[in-house]
C-alpha cells in the first residue's frame, strides 16, 4: 500500500531510528514493523502472507548483521520520545520468560521455569512507561539474558556469596539505571516513578533506586528492621491509626471471588535498616509505608488482600497514601502487556525462529506492537473524548466510519466527529466486541482483529476508489 497509514507512521516513529549499519536495512525494519502492527500474529508466515515479503522478513530476523540492540534501542529510545510531554511517568518494572519450543533440544535457549521440568526459552526484564493516567507509552527499556540449560553445580552457600552483579538481580538494576538513562537522553524534565512487585524488595534493587533520585514504590516483601523502637514494619503499622479506608472492586480470578472489599489504609515514614550487600556497609533509606489492608470478610479459603507499599512519595494525608495505592494498581498494565505480547494479540510465544537472536530481534518488534494495543485500549478508557485523528488516519476514520454506519442499530445515533472512545469501540465491534460476554470494555484480542479488519477495508478503499489518506 502506497499511502502511509497509522501502522507505517507508527512503524517509523517505533523503528526509524534503528542504526542499523545500513538505510535499507532501517526500511525493512520499518516496513516489518508496520505490517505487524496491522496484522498483528505469533509467527512470521502468519504476518507475511506474500512470499518475497515472508522470505525477507526471515532473512532480515536471521541475519547476523542486524544488530539486536540497535532494534531496541530504537524503541526505548522512541518510548522516551514520547515520555517527554509529561511531568511525570509511571514506570512499571517487571520480569517474564517467553516459553519456546524446542522439541530436539537443538536450539540455543535456555532454561526457564524449574531446572527439573526442562522448560526452554529467554528471560526478560521490561520496563513499560505510563502517563500518569495509566496510558502506555512504550518501553524504555528490555533485558534479555538466557540461563544455562543445566543446572549449575553451586551450592547455596556460594550462591548467596556470588557478587550481584553475577546474579540476576543485576538484570532488574540494569533495566532501572537503563529506563532512567533513556529519559535522560530523551525526555530530561521528566521524572520517572517506578513501579515494582515484591521482587523488587531486596537489598541491591533499592539501593539502585535510591541511586536513581526518582520516585519509587516497591510492594514489601518481608518484615523489615526499621530505626524506630517498635523494631520491624509490620509492628509499626500494627501500632499505627487508621487514616483512611477505601471500596476496592475486585475482579474474580482463578485463586479470587469477584468481590467489593473494603480496604483499611494506614502509612508511616519509617527509617529502612539496609546493609550493602558488596561493601557490608549500613544504608538509611527513608520511605512511607503504606499499608492497605481488607478489613470485611474474605471468602472462606481465601486470603484477605495485604499490600504493604515501600514508597519515596511522602504522605501528608490520606489523599497521598491513595493516590500511591492507585499509582500501583496501575503496575498490572505491565502483566497485561506481557498477556497480549507473549500468548494474547501477539502470541509471539508460538515463533518457530531457531534462535536467541533471532527470536529477539522478532519479540521486539512484537512487544512494541503489543504496547500499541494496550496503549489503544487503556487511551480509549482514560480519555475516550480525544480526537480520533490521535490514533488514526482520516482515512481510517472515514471506513471506520462507514462500516460502522452500515452495522449501528436503528437508534444508535452517530457522532458529528468521532473520538478514541467511538472509534475504539467500532474496531472492537469489527473485531465480534459485543460487550456482552466479558461485560466489561474492549480488550486487546477483540482490538486486534478489528485493526486487521480495518486495515483490510482500507486496502480495499485505497484499490477501488483510489482513495488517499488525504480524503
Ligand atoms: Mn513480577
């Protein structure tokens, strides 16, 4: 297709930076980017339909001079581009392993899971800037690493004894210095405010973040020394008055009845007894403590929800410990990126590429695709009354609109002009979004289809009418 739809333009601004060694290089690069992001799928021959497109596509993933760091830091690069418009960011840091098959085991992966069930794949590390909001921007940063197939022969003892920076929590503080040195580089107003699970509370990850100077919340693992006389955090907070009590919506899950629980919050500045795991030196670290707990019954069998926040923000009141507590309920955006891009939208788990590299140059392009998606779907949300022209071209705007015409029920009246709200919940409904069997909002695998059916009329607009993105 000879116009420049969102996908090409999107594709440019993703990968148009790629050092490469080489402008055509770039090209395909851009160009393979686009045609993932209007077709978005798991493997190559899935995306690439035309044989001279699928065989370049795999001689461009296998190439040994395609740099697999220049690809990415063209992303991260482009998600601090776009964090550079905010005050602040989000930024969620989290961890994932794609599973890939490897049947012969003649393949380089690695292990992933339990040594013992053999499990092959890379591990990976993202870092998934956000507005504010909770829009994602993109990710500022990925490490990949692959383990040893086979256990290593260390004893537990060596193992604690090891430096850091031979563990794999030297991964989490190199994708935090990472992030930060990104935004640096793009985007030097902006502050970032990460976002990390339980496994980010160990010694050296928030070492690296009081390191930083930015904002953090890290959601505590253990019972931690404090400097006060109380003498840990859990009896801090155990001694500490109610400030404030919130209804929190639960949805249901495989381990969790769908429930309203009422939410009890107290918070605390407590002093952080740290001690340097390279030098044995004592750290001070000064955070809030956050502790938001459910206070009506939980179901039979069920735990009752127990977030205990490590946090930089200070609290002056109970507004400020809540918007710290929302701050990290947006954390999850993370988990479903990692949804869509692994086995959701993009599937890339089910890649047959042979190698690290190449499933690395591959799931890159795929995990921008995927932050694409969430960042429809979350902007669609957040902001349903912006312009559609944000996301897509008049030209999209226009088929979208005429499909949707012809669909929308008798009363259903139409916009004068559509917003991201209408026009996302018209590719949902192209993509079978009834909003009936989920009850909730469009998620991302009804969002794919519907932008691969979009693209298709488009294409088809383009071929009969001769139409432009200028109509
Ligand atoms: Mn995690």
């Amino acid at each position: 297709m000879s116009m420049a739809d969102q996908a090409q333009r999107w594709a440019e601004k993703t990968f148009g930076d790629a050092e490469l060694g080489d402008e055509r290089r770039t090209a395909r690069l851009v160009a393979m980017a686009a045609q993932v992001a209007r077709t978005p799928a798991g493997t190559v021959g899935q995306v690439f339909t035309e044989d001279a497109e699928r065989q370049g596509a795999y001689d461009f993933l296998e190439s040994g001079r395609v740099g697999v760091g220049a690809i990415l830091s063209a992303m991260t690069g482009a998600a601090a581009v776009a964090c550079a418009g905010e005050r602040r960011v989000l930024v969620a840091v989290d961890g994932s392993s794609l599973t890939l098959v490897d049947r012969n085991d003649s393949k380089d992966f690695g292990a992933i899971g339990d040594y013992a069930h053999g499990g092959r794949g890379i591990k990976v590390i993202s870092a998934l800037a956000m507005t504010e909001a909770g829009v994602p921007l993109g990710l500022l940063h990925q490490e990949w690493w692959s383990r040893p197939k086979d256990k290593p022969k260390v004893s537990e003892k060596k193992k604690r004894a090891r430096p850091v920076d031979e563990k794999e929590t030297q991964r989490w503080i190199d994708a935090i210095n990472g992030s930060v040195r990104e935004l640096r580089r793009q985007a030097p107003n902006t502050r970032a405010w990460f976002h990390i699970d339980r496994e980010g509370d160990s010694t050296p990850i928030l070492l690296a973040l009081k390191a930083t100077e930015q904002d953090f919340t890290v959601r505590g693992n253990w019972n931690r020394k404090v400097e006060q006389h109380l003498g840990t955090l859990r009896r801090k907070l155990a001694y500490s008055a109610q400030r404030g009590s919130y209804e929190l919506k639960l949805s249901g899950g495989p381990k969790r009845t769908a429930r309203t629980a009422t939410m009890s919050v107290c918070y605390e500045p407590v002093t952080l007894k740290l001690r340097d795991p390279e030098t044995g030196a004592r750290v001070a670290l000064n955070v809030t403590a956050i502790l938001a707990r459910e206070i009506s019954m939980a179901p039979k069998g069920e735990e009752r929800i127990d977030w205990l926040l490590l946090t930089t923000i200070a609290a002056n009141g109970i507004k400020d410990a809540l918007a710290v507590i929302d701050g990290y309920t947006k954390r999850w955006r993370i988990e479903e990126f990692h949804k869509t891009w692994k086995s959701g939208a993009c599937n890339v788990e089910e890649t047959q590429l042979r190698s690290v590299a190449a499933v690395q140059r591959w799931a890159t392009v795929s995990a921008a695709v995927a932050v694409r998606i969430e960042r429809l779907k979350y902007l669609s949300r957040t902001e349903p009354t912006l312009a559609a022209s944000v996301e897509l071209t008049p030209l999209e705007i226009r088929v979208l609109t005429a499909l949707k015409r012809k669909r929308r029920r008798k009363n259903e009246s139409m916009p004068d002009s559509a917003t991201i709200g209408d026009a996302t919940r018209w590719i949902a409904e192209l993509g079978g979004y009834t909003g009936k069997s989920s009850g909730g909002p469009p998620g991302a695998t009804v969002l794919r289809r519907g932008l691969e059916r979009l693209h298709i009329a488009v294409e088809a607009a383009v071929a009969l009418l001769g139409l432009d993105d200028d109509a």
